[in-house]
C-alpha cells in the first residue's frame, strides 16, 4: 500500500495556521463559505439535532452510531474545520461545521485540515466536496494502520515449532 501523501493534508500548531484562519474567517462581503452557513449550534445542547440529521451515522466511515449503546455513547460531534482556525470574533459552531462521527474517526481526524494550496482549493468550496476528501484521508489512515498492525502481529506472534527441530532431522 502506497504511503499516504504527506503535504496534502495538515496538523497545523503554527505560523501556517494564520493564513488558514485569514482563509477561514467570515468574509465581509456576502459570500458566505459553507463552514459559515446555517444558525449557529450550541454543541453541548443541540447534538441530538445534529445527530439526527444525518440518521446517526458517522460521518466519514459512515458507521451507524445507533448500532450499539456503546457506540451511541462513544460518538463524537466533530467540527469539520477544526475551532484552531477559526479566530475569536468567528463561531466554528455553525451547523454545516457541525457532524456526528465515531470515536475512531474523531481520533484519526483531530486536527487534520486539508492544505489551502490553489491545487486544493477546489475541495473547499463545497461541503460534500470537503468531506469526500476527509472521508478518503481517513480511510488511508485505517488502511494503513490495518497494514502496520498486522505487520507488527506477525512479526511478534512465536510459534513454538518455530524452534523444534526440522521433521527431516528425525527421519532416516
């Protein structure tokens, strides 16, 4: 499997982030990007809305979160731009920025935010498109992950005929 483009995707803590928050904040003309669209949610109290709304399933993997109490109660509401890029007179709580996903899919996509370069930028102009590629970012990331786990699992699992003699040494 392929090794996953690293520059095409961020975990941005630095300098880098201001020009993602300048890219982010809310225009001052009437061409609201769709992170900016919808009433603003207050998570703590309208994630049932918000779940609902997408029939309890995770958004990236598209697990049903309803399956299970445990999945039910493990699911995470998640900002799709992460509140980091947003600046303080911006709310990151607006309804289209607002989904439902599993706790594996929360993990894998904490501050991930796909690169602002211009051969990018066509995945930012709508939503669906945005989270098409996260979809795909996060499912590489399992992939990979699969691959590395079972390459450990079989690295360390010891059979004890490993160190027996060959059935050759036994016969004449």
């Amino acid at each position: 499997m392929p090794a996953l483009p690293v520059r095409e995707f961020n975990i941005q803590f630095n300098a880098t982030s201001k020009v993602l928050q300048k890219f982010v904040a809310k225009k001052a003309n009437n061409n609201t990007q769709w992170w900016h669209t919808g009433p603003i949610m207050c998570p703590q109290e309208d994630w049932l809305f918000i779940f609902k709304s997408l029939n309890y399933h995770c958004v990236y993997c598209l697990k049903a979160l309803d399956s299970s109490t445990e999945e039910l109660i493990t699911a995470k509401l998640d900002h799709i731009i992460p509140p980091m890029h947003f600046t303080q007179d911006d709310s990151p709580d607006h309804e289209q920025n607002l989904v439902p996903c599993c706790c594996l899919c929360a993990a894998i996509k904490q501050g991930i935010t796909i690169d602002i370069r211009s051969d990018r930028l066509h995945l930012w102009s709508t939503r669906k498109a945005y989270l098409a590629r996260l979809r795909e970012i996060i499912k590489e990331i399992k992939d990979q992950v699969k691959v590395d786990t079972m390459q450990y699992v079989d690295a360390s699992i010891h059979y004890p005929w490993d160190d027996s003699p060959e059935y050759a040494d036994f016969v004449d």
